[in-house]
C-alpha cells in the first residue's frame, strides 16, 4: 500500500469556515491507487506553513505520496505550485501535465492550472486543484502511473519493459 498524506489548503477550511469537499474525494479515491490514508490536514493559504508542511510529510518514513488540494489557481493568494517548487528536489512535471492533458478535455479552463508534481526525499508530491470535481478528474487521469511511479521512487522497480 501506497502510504499517503492528504494536504487541504485553504483559508477558510483551515479555520472552519468552510467544509473540506476536496481533502475527502482523495481519501475516498485512495484505494483506486492502491494508497491508504496516513495523515490529513486542513491549513491556510500560508507559503511558509505549507513549505513547512511538505517538509515534516517528506521527511517522514511512513509517507510515500503526498497530495495537496487548493491553492493551483490564479488568485494571489494560490500559493501551493510555489511552497511545492520550494522544497523540491527533483522535479516530475509528467504527471502534472497528464493531469492537464486529460481534464482538458473536458474543460479547456484546465489550461488555468498551475498544479505541481515533484520529489522531495523518497516522496512524490502531486498538487490536485481545490474543486471536488475536478480532483476526482484530475485523480482518475493519473491513477494509472502512480502506484508504479511510487515502485521507481522506493527501488522497488528497477526494470522497466
């Protein structure tokens, strides 16, 4: 099982303003990735608390897959792809782009996403937009590859057909 933490940002959800809509449809989707929830959290739009966040999660033994909802957007105060490129150590722009590729294709407004995949550690983390909608479509394009991106991360794939 793909060990994983789910990461809310939002401003109002990190102050129960606002029900989290998105942080469950992952966890729901976990299983179609063979991934089990370690660790959920709602924090605010806050560079440096997310960037914080990201490294304690990546820092972790029992964190394979990190997957962030909220903050991919235009608005000043989407800072997620930023925190996320902050504490990269090698980028894995595929799955972002598999992520735009297909969602674009249902609409074009996908092109407005600014979401982030990257390694930090032995972690993957995957920036999802904040819309419950468009998490499941986003998470449905890239269940495929995950689990075995996962296998290459941990040395538990070393050839490839």
């Amino acid at each position: 099982m793909i060990k994983t933490a789910v990461l809310t940002i939002s401003d109002k959800g990190s102050k129960g303003k606002r029900k989290d809509k998105s942080g469950p449809v992952i966890i729901e989707m976990l299983s179609e990735l063979r991934a089990e929830k370690k660790y959920y959290n709602i924090i605010p739009d806050e560079i440096v608390e997310i960037k914080n966040e990201l490294i304690k999660l990546s820092d972790r033994d029992d964190i394979d897959l990190i997957l962030t909802t909220g903050g991919t957007g235009f608005a000043p105060r989407d800072v997620t792809p930023e925190a996320t490129s902050a504490v990269m150590e090698k980028d894995a722009p595929g799955i972002a782009e598999l992520m735009r590729l297909e969602t674009i294709k249902i609409t074009e407004k996908a092109a407005l996403s600014r979401a982030k995949s990257v390694i930090r550690n032995d972690t993957l983390i995957v920036n999802l937009p904040g819309s419950p909608k468009a998490v499941k479509e986003c998470l449905e394009a890239i269940t495929n590859v995950i689990p075995h991106g996962i296998d290459i991360l941990k040395g538990n794939v070393t050839e490839h057909n």
